[in-house]
C-alpha cells in the first residue's frame, strides 16, 4: 500500500471513530437527582432495609416536597400542612381530591410531624443536596426561607430553588392563574431568596414547547425569556411510546398497536430510541435557544403506564436517558434532574410501591443501582460508542483511566457495566428473554454479578 492510501485509510478510520463517539464538559453529578413526591406518606424511611436500598442508589440529589405538592406545601405543618382553601382556589384538576387522600393517609399513620424532617434524615443517610419547590400562592416568601434555614442547619446543601412546578397547566389557568400572576410571584421570591442566599440558584418555570401561534404557552414563554432574575429553567420530560390520551405524564386512555408484545414492545422500543436521540436533544435545544439558561429537568420517566411500567423496557429506558444526559453535546444544556419518582402507590412511576404496606421494588432499582457505580469512581467524562442497536458508553477518571462500561443492547435485552475500578472487575448484568417482562416484587428480572481477577 503506497503512502498516499495509507493516510487517506487513516483519515477515514478517525472520521468514522468520530462520528461514533461523543464525549461531555465536565460530568455534572446533580443529573442522578430523585423527587421524594409522596415518598414520606407512603413509605417508612425509619425501615432499615428500605432507607439501605436508597443509599445504594448513591443519589446525588433530592427533591422536596414534590410537583403540586410542592406548591401547596407549608413549612411547620402537619406532613406537607396543605391548606386545602388555597388548593381548592389555585388549582381546577385532580389534585384537590388527590390531596385529600393523602391527607386521609397522613391520619392513618398518625404522622403528626413536617415532612421536611424525614427528607432531612434521608438526604443526611444519603449524603445528597437538596432541591426545592416554593409554594407560589402564599403571600410572603416565609416558607422557602425556612426550608431552606432548616437544611442548612442540618448541614445540607440547596443546590437550587424551583419557583412553583408545572404552573403554566390548564390547571391553574382554569382558576385564572396568568403569567403575570407567576411573574410577580417569581420576581418577589427570588429577590427575598437571594437576599439571604445569595449562591442558591434559582429556577422557574417554562411552559410546553409545540403550541400554535398566540397560545398562552408560548407567551408565557415569550415573557419570561425577557427576564434575567433567575440561573435556570425547569422543564419536565415524560417520553410517550404509547397512543393515547394522556394528563400530567400518565396515560389516561391507551390505543395499543397490536395484540402481539412482541410487535408493539419493538413498536416502543423504536419510538423510545427516536425519542432520545432525536426527538428530545431538538426539544432541549428549543428551550435553550429561547431561555439562553442552564436546564432542569426536575420530573422525568417513561410516560406513567400500566402496560410499560415495572418492565425491563422501562429499566432500559431510565438507564439510557441517564447516560444521554452524561455523555450527549446535545443534552450538555441539562444541569440537573431528578426522576420522577422515588416513592409511592403507583406501579409504573415509583422506584418503590407501597402495596397494601409492603414496599415492593420496580424494575428500574437496578438500573439506577448500576449508574449510581459512576459517582462512587470519581468519572469525570463519558464517551460514547454506537454499533447498530448496541450502545457502549465508556467511563474515564480525571486521568483518562477508563473505570466503567455501560452497553445497553437493546436487540438481546440486557444492560450491562463492567466496572474496572478495582483489581477485580466486577459485570453486572440487567436482562430478561422480553422486552416486556414485569419484574417482580423485589424488582427482579435476570441480574446477575459477576467478579473476575484483573
């Protein structure tokens, strides 16, 4: 072979290597974030077993109080201290109702304490910082302060402050909730926040992208990009696989494709992949373009569905969203975010279920226990490798020391991570014979560890 076609191979060898890999800025740990919405109603945090299985997660991050539970939360009541005049004035959806339910469970368990005293005890168990919601609809900035006093009493870092969650809903607007209203809110709020805090970053609200000319959406949006009191935007991201109906993130009525699960998981399976490779980096770009801020995204899931919830797909999917987040240019933008959800009664949503007070574990415990490995091992970067439906990301110290490696193959079923931190690496396999395999009340579906000496 002259010269000339050995360097021409050569160029197009590194072309190729190019095209196929990616690698990140700097690996931003508060990215591996968990909301607690209802988690202290329904769950036992004083339950060893319970509270050891969130710690091996290794969180970084912990939200509190919740989405609209967040926005109704009264620091130094009775578990979240709901007001129920202000949540039957504000909001025009399901969520009065829901309230009231918890509340009747609250009673039940005679939890008589604050909530924010059990996070407390779980982000000190876990060593995570904290972000919060601040309630919108009170008229002094009291309960925020105090929130946020109490953790750093408790020597927990706040990260971050969302001003309300998901306000720009039909919800609130059918109560006459305006922009305006938010902003005056948003305004007033980050002002008395940063006059005692000044290094907490602060958050608000975008509205859903995708509307048509003149909407209330994008005028919201419109008249917060030309504000500059705050660090970041929040968004939420729930991807839909499934045809349907669908309020808040969860399928209301599902039109599936086909009879055959193996047809329509493949169905999903495609749509998932366009979904984080295409579909949402265009997504979060959008919003970037408009805000010119850094990105939240404070609920994110596989759209809450019965037909996908507690599957391995479903571990798939919250495995891979992850590692898009740490290795993609196109998802750089995304400093933060907390999956949607830790704790709860619901099958398809929470990591964790209270089934008539038994804690059952979901399918996706394991996959986040496997990318939890890469903020115990110091990673700094990821890169990114893609043959056919195979996908290898490959994780490197502040050294160039490559210490883990994730593939995610979706044509065999399986997630895999080799971890090479140690002179014994260890592979930790996530698999099942479908796509649409339920996992059971342990969270288990074909996982295996095994260890072999360097």
């Amino acid at each position: 072979m002259n010269k000339k076609k050995y360097f021409f191979l050569i160029f197009i060898l590194f072309f190729i290597s190019c095209q196929s890999q990616e690698k990140t800025q700097q690996l931003k740990p508060n990215v591996f974030g968990f909301a607690t919405s209802n988690t202290f109603t329904f769950c036992d945090i004083q339950d060893t077993s319970f509270t050891n299985k969130i710690i091996n997660l290794n969180p970084q991050t912990l939200r509190f109080p919740g989405g609209a539970v967040g926005n109704f939360y009264h620091f130094g009541g009775k578990g979240y201290g709901f007001d129920y005049l202000e949540i039957k004035k504000y909001h025009g959806g399901k969520f009065p109702k829901r309230s009231l339910g918890l509340e009747k469970y609250r009673k039940k368990k005679q939890h008589d304490h604050d909530y924010i005293d059990d996070f407390i005890f779980l982000a000190n168990k876990t060593k995570s910082s904290a972000v919060l919601v601040a309630n919108p609809f009170t008229q002094s900035d009291d309960d925020i302060i105090n929130m946020i006093k109490k953790l750093h009493e408790n020597n927990i870092n706040v990260v971050g402050v969302e001003l309300g969650s998901e306000l720009s809903n039909r919800s609130y607007y059918l109560k006459g909730y305006t922009i305006n209203d938010y902003i005056n809110f948003a305004q007033r709020c980050s002002k008395n926040i940063k006059n005692k805090f000044p290094k907490i970053k602060i958050a608000i609200v975008a509205a859903p992208l995708g509307k048509p000319r003149g909407h209330r959406h994008n005028i919201w949006n419109e008249k917060l990009s030309k504000k500059d009191f705050y660090d970041a935007i929040i968004i939420h991201s729930y991807a839909n696989v499934i045809k349907g109906k669908s309020l808040d993130g969860q399928m209301i009525t599902e039109n599936l494709d086909s009879k055959d699960p193996d047809t329509l998981f493949n169905k999903f399976k495609q749509r998932a992949l366009q979904y984080l490779f295409k579909d949402y980096p265009k997504e979060v770009q959008k919003y970037y373009s408009i805000f010119k801020k850094p990105i939240w995204v404070t609920e994110w899931n596989l759209q809450i569905s019965k037909t996908t919830g507690n599957t391995l797909f479903q571990a798939l999917f919250v495995a891979q969203y992850l590692l898009e987040c740490m290795s993609s240019k196109a998802l750089n933008v995304i400093e933060l975010s907390t999956y949607h959800n830790l704790g709860g009664r619901d099958i398809a949503g929470s990591i964790f279920r209270n089934n008539n007070e038994i804690i059952e574990t979901h399918s996706t415990y394991n996959s986040m226990l496997m990318i939890g490995k890469i903020f115990s091992d110091e990673i700094t970067y990821i890169v990114k490798n893609v043959t056919e439906n195979i996908y290898t990301y490959r994780c490197y110290d502040s050294d160039g020391l490559e210490k883990l490696v994730f593939t995610i193959d979706w044509d065999n079923f399986q997630f895999k991570c080799i971890d090479m931190s140690s002179n014994i690496h260890e592979t930790t396999i996530l698999k099942s014979k479908n796509l649409y395999d339920v996992a059971d009340k342990n969270g288990i579906l074909d996982y295996n560890v095994e260890f072999k000496n360097d």
